[in-house]
C-alpha cells in the first residue's frame, strides 16, 4: 500500500511524504495514535519507499523487493513485537547487534517496533542508547496509543506522526464495501470501534458486535414490553458478561438515538436506524428529562468499571434508573 493509499490520515502522509520528497530522512519516528487506524501500514509503506529501487519518493508497490516488504519478508526490514505482554530487554538486544551490520539489500535498514508502550523498563533504556547515535542507514519507527508511557527521552529523540481515529463515514464505507455489511449495521459497528478499522474487523469477525445488538435489544424490549423481573434477570446476566463495556456503549449509542428522536425526529442523525419501530416505541416511555437521566447514569457506570465497584451492585442501581418516567413532561426545557 502506498502512503497516498491510506485513508484517513492525511496529515501523516503529507509528513512522511514531504520528508521523501526532501530526501530529509529521520532516523527514529514516533507513529502515535489509536491502533488500528493506518500506522502499520505507513510503517511498512515507508519502509518501501526507502528501499523500492523504481522511485526514491513514492514505492513502485509492484516491484520485487516492495512485494517482499509487504510480505515480511525482506531481510532490511524487521518488526518487534511484544512476546507475551511486554517487549523485553533480549529482544532490543538482538536489535542492537543487528543494526550495526550494514543493509544486506537495500539502501536502510527499517526496525518497526509496535505497541513501543509495552517495552520494559531495561528494554526502553537499551533502547535509547541506539537512538542516541544510530547508523546513518537505520531508521527505526516506533507504534504507540500510548505516548505518556514511553520515556520522555525516547519522544525527545523521535520525530513524532500523529495518527487519528477515523471518521464514522470513512469507518461505515469500509465495512460496507469491504465486509459486506449493510448501512445500519455499519454504523453501530463503527461507532462501537471508535475509529480503529482493525477493532470494526474483529468486532464483526467475532460476532461481538452482534451479540451485544442482541443483548441492548433484549433489554430494550424489556423497558418498556416486559416486567420488572425480567430487566432485573437481564442486569444479572450483564453482570456476569466479559463485554459488559461494549454492551454498555451501545446501549448509551440506543438512548442518544431515543433522545435524538425525540427532540428532532431527525431519522437521519440515528445510528439504530434498521430499529425504528422499536425506537419510536421506546421514545413514547420516555420524557426527555428521563433520556437525559439514564444517559447520565449510563456514562457514571461505564466510569465506575474502571475502579473497585460491585459490578452486581452498580448494575442494580442501573436498572432502577433506566426505568421510563411518564410523569415528568417535556415543557419548560424538560
């Protein structure tokens, strides 16, 4: 894939383009940003580019030696990743003895680090002694979505290309032209990944993205259709769930759709648009004041799972708040 190939970050290839362009090669870039939103694959589209014997700019794509980049397989181009949950100090060592034998066939040599937050204490330090004086043909480049765990001295010593999330409308092309997936459904996947590509993938692949569609049904129909109980057994089995995080996004994503219908009626604006029966349904349950409310609790929930909370506990309190108040009304800015 060619840098200009790259959807979505347009700041970041002008960056590496312009320094192409310039001949003004860095010898240690930082790629920060969300993962799974373009920076492997710039990683590897420089690397091609440095080394594609057809263009000094712009790699051919089609040439041997960029089939095999893409391949990972080129001996001048190597990638270290973490082994178990951390990039270890033998693996930077390895690199190290490695970096100072000139390229085998190329013009530089290209070290990709990925997920560089993950590098231990002793690994980050080995690390640094190589980006203080590297090879003139070595050029390393590290991926990170989270910057503030890397050392001060290492960003100090990088040049840094920012990476953003991608947009809902570029996320929901891509899975409908790539993945197949319809219009409404895309949406809500896209949503539910936050701009990560790679996330929306493997929420589909998975069928997470469906289960948990099936779940904040579930208890849609039971707010305003079923009993009391039954939202109570529904909260339990919530509560025992390892996706209890997606499955309470997409319900905020269900009551910022009911509160949209409500005050605009704008169809358009909706991400659960394939569930517009339903949504009318449960807007009428609703006063507005009542929308606002269980949003409200909706994010003080998800805020609590990141601390010691009784999940059991938080979940009950959940459910009494999500209740539909018919008594409040929607005069008075209500």
């Amino acid at each position: 894939m060619a840098l200009a190939d790259i959807p979505g970050q347009e700041l970041a290839v002008k960056c590496l383009t312009r320094g192409l362009a310039r001949a003004r090669i860095t010898h240690a870039y930082l790629f920060t940003g969300p993962e799974g939103v373009g920076q492997a694959e710039a990683a590897l589209a420089l690397a091609q580019a440095l080394n594609c014997p057809a263009s000094p700019r712009e790699p051919c794509g089609t040439c041997n030696t960029c089939r095999r980049i893409a391949a990972n397989n080129y001996p001048d181009v190597l990638e270290v990743v973490p082994e178990g949950n951390n990039i270890k100090i033998d693996q930077i060592r390895s690199l190290r003895k490695d970096i100072y034998f000139r390229p085998y066939e190329g013009k530089y040599k290209v070290y990709i680090i990925s997920a560089a937050q993950q590098m231990t204490v002793q690994a980050a330090n080995s690390l640094l002694c190589i980006l203080e004086e590297p090879p003139s043909y070595a050029v390393l480049v590290l991926l990170t979505s989270q910057e503030d765990r890397l050392l001060p001295t290492i960003v100090s010593r990088c040049q840094k290309v920012p990476f953003y999330p991608l947009s809902p409308a570029l996320m929901e092309d891509k899975l409908v032209g790539e993945m197949g997936l319809e219009r409404e459904r895309a949406g809500v996947v896209a949503a539910l990944a936050a701009g990560s590509y790679v996330r929306a993938r493997e929420l589909v692949e998975s069928g997470r993205a469906r289960e948990s569609h099936r779940r904040v049904m579930a208890l849609a129909a039971t707010i305003c259709g079923g009993n009391e109980g039954e939202r109570w057994l529904l909260g339990e089995e919530w509560g025992k769930a390892e996706e209890l995080p997606l499955f309470l996004q997409q319900l905020l994503f269900w009551f910022r759709d009911l509160l949209i219908l409500k005050e605009t009626g704008a169809e358009e604006l909706l991400l659960h648009r394939g569930e517009m029966p339903r949504l009318r349904q449960m807007a009428q349950c609703y006063s507005r004041r009542g929308l606002v409310a269980s949003l409200e609790a909706l994010r003080e929930i998800m805020t609590l799972l990141t601390s010691n909370v009784n999940i059991g506990l938080a979940l009950n309190v959940l459910m009494g708040q999500l209740e539909p108040d018919l008594s409040l009304t929607d005069g008075g800015g209500d």
